[in-house]
C-alpha cells in the first residue's frame, strides 16, 4: 500500500505541474484574443477613415450621410469575415467617422451615439440571418445568393435608413418633413453600394480571408 502514497517532493512536483498547465492554457487562450483586438482596432480605424471620406467626397444634405455611403459595403464585408468584432467596428466607424467628425451639418455627440446605431444594424442584419441559414461566404448556389440580396442588400438597408433618419429627426438634425427624403437617400445609396460591391468581393475574397487565422465562422470564433 506504502508504494501508492506520494511523498511531500511528489505532491510538489504535481501541484507545480498543474500550474505550468493552467498557465500554458491560459497562454494559449488569450493569444488569439490579442489578435483579435489588434483587428477590431485596426478595422474600427479604416471604417472611421472610408466613412469620413465618404462624407467629404460625396457629401449628402445632411451631415453623416452621404450620396453614395460606400463605406457600409466594406463593413458589411469586414463582419461577415469577422464576425462580431467586424460588427463591433461597423458601429464604432459610423460613430466616429460620420457622427462624431461630421462637418456637413453638426450632429450632436448625444444623438450621433444611438443614431450610429443604424450602422450596427446594416451589418448585424445580415450577421445573424447568414450564420443562421449557414450560407457559404462564398455564393456557390441561388440559395446563397437569394439570401445575401434579401438580408445583406434589402432588409438591413431598409432597417438602418428608417432607425438613421427617425434618430436624426428625433435628435432635432433635421425636421420631421425631411424624414422621408433622407430615408430615401440613404436607402437607394446603400442599395446601389452594396449589391454592386458585397456580392463580387465575398465570392473573390472569401476563400483567401478563410485561410487566415482571423476569419471568424460564427460569431466570436
């Protein structure tokens, strides 16, 4: 029975071992988190850049809007390859981009916060719809073709011009007669936008972002 009991020196090399595990599985836990912080950082920095330059070059009636918003083209691109922090950065671009640094006409930090809100929407729409149905990134049948259009083009489109231009009239930026032109404007642009440059990226870009460790297949990971 003597043979089967640890000594002290045992016990020690055992307790010391299992902490070097644990740690080495923390370790190997959040160094991806690193990585993707570095990316949500790095997108929330190019969609706060496109969205400004959105607004500068081809400036719409209202501030934070503009005639042709390609910008949410890439950010639906950036959260269907990487998920929630592509999502994460969508809304945080609009904020900064075209809320916060809109010189067109001023929208204020407090209304710019829920009103960015319409970015989140135009790129968790399709997020959620296409993780959902598990439709291939890559657009190999109709049926992954006929989703993208109608939650990637249409639906979330349509959601993010109604909350942007309610939110802006609600904020007082613009009157309540001018709800329905701005709704308008923002819909026809990001439908023009986006059904001209998702469809052809995802099926040229995907299967190369797949391959990076970054690419996200659900939400997180």
């Amino acid at each position: 029975m003597d043979s089967f009991k640890h000594s002290p020196d045992d016990k020690y090399y055992l307790c010391l071992h299992t902490i070097w595990n644990k740690g080495e599985n923390m370790k190997n836990v959040h160094e991806p988190t690193y990585s993707f912080v570095i990316l949500t950082l790095v997108l929330i920095v190019v969609n706060t850049l496109i969205a400004r330059l959105c607004e500068i070059a081809l400036p719409g009636s209202v501030g934070g809007i503009s005639v042709l918003y390609f910008a949410v083209a890439f950010m639906i691109l950036f959260t269907l390859w990487f998920g929630a922090y592509g999502a994460i950065a969508a809304y945080a671009g609009t904020l900064i981009g075209s809320g916060l640094l809109s010189t067109n006409q001023i929208i204020p930090a407090n209304v710019a916060i829920y009103w960015s809100i319409a970015g989140l929407l135009q790129v968790l729409i399709p997020l959620v719809a296409l993780r959902t149905f598990e439709v291939d990134l890559n657009l190999e049948n109709r049926r992954d073709w006929t989703l993208l259009l109608v939650f990637g083009v249409l639906i979330n489109n349509i959601v993010g011009a109604a909350w942007g231009a309610y939110t802006l009239a609600l904020g007082n930026v613009i009157t309540s007669g001018e709800v329905g032109n701005v709704f308008f404007l923002w819909l026809v642009g990001n439908i023009i936008v986006t059904i001209l440059i998702v469809p052809i990226a995802l099926r040229h870009f995907t299967p190369k972002v797949r391959k990076s460790k970054l690419f996200v297949k659900d939400y997180w990971n």
